[in-house]
C-alpha cells in the first residue's frame, strides 16, 4: 500500500514540474516582443530609445526602421499597449537631432484601445526640412500630465 501512494506521489510531482516547466516555456514565447521587432533591426541589432515609464513589452514600431532613411510623407505603424492610447490616439513626433518639432500628429489605433493588450496603429507625417538626422518620437497620450504616466519611444532617423 505504501508503495502504490509513493508512486501516486511520484507521477503527481512529475507532472506539476513538467506544468511549471511548460508554463514558462509558453510565458517566455508569448511575452512582449521587444521594443521595434522589425527584421532590418534584428539584422542590425539597433534598438530605439527608451524614455520615461516606457517598457520594452509596451510598443513595437515596424515602420521605419532604427537609422533609416525616411522622406514625406512618413508612414508610421507599430503596435503600443491600449494604456498609450487616450480617445484612439497617440501623439507622433518629428524631430530634429537638436529637438527641435518639425511636424506632430495623432497615431491612429486600428482596433479597440481598451485594452491592455498591444493594438495596431498608423501615422502619417508630411514635412519638410533641411535637417540631416533626427528623431521620430511615439509617446503615451497623457492628458493626466502625471510624470508616472509618461513614457516615449525615440527611433533615430536620417532625412533624405
């Protein structure tokens, strides 16, 4: 009899091992992706810049890329968590290397934003300049104005 609850005991402590080591597995496959996933800056292993409460799990940009060379009127799409959204929008800057706006827009979510989940969104900027490089700058919409609930992304481009 004693022998029946150890092996009862055994196959129960294997199996929730096995559960916990596939839990992780699945945790670590389907966690956030990384900030800008985008190919090209896989290949590179350019990252844009983090600032404020921005994590690394809150947005993904696909278009344009880290460095890239960019022209008007710029397609922006990407992917932030519901939470950088206020009324279906996020703000969309451009700017030069001195910080200095050269155009901003809304961000456009492309599904529902009240999420915690990523949703799609699209930016278009049409500018003009005479400057060589810069920054394109997605941020969380704040309307609270709290520092907590600040955060941005800033991917550096070259204007052409």
């Amino acid at each position: 009899m004693k022998k029946q609850y150890f092996w009862l005991i055994f196959i129960v402590l294997i199996v929730l091992i096995l559960s916990i080591i596939l839990t992780i597995a699945v945790r670590r496959l389907t966690s956030g992706p990384a900030v800008n996933i985008n190919e090209e800056n896989q290949k590179t292993g350019q990252e844009p810049i983090l600032v404020g409460n921005a994590s690394s799990s809150d947005i993904i940009i696909t278009e344009p890329v880290v460095n890239g060379i960019i022209k008007s009127p710029l397609t922006v799409s990407g992917q932030a968590k519901g939470n950088w959204f206020f009324e279906a929008t996020l703000p969309v800057r451009l700017v030069t290397a001195a910080d200095a706006v050269i155009v901003s827009g809304p961000g456009q979510a492309q599904g529902d934003w009240m999420t915690d989940q990523l949703v799609p969104f699209t930016a278009t900027l049409n500018f003009t300049t005479t400057a060589t490089s810069g920054y394109l700058i997605i941020a969380k919409d704040n309307p609270s104005g709290l520092p907590q609930n600040d955060g941005a992304v800033k991917i550096p481009v070259n204007f052409k």
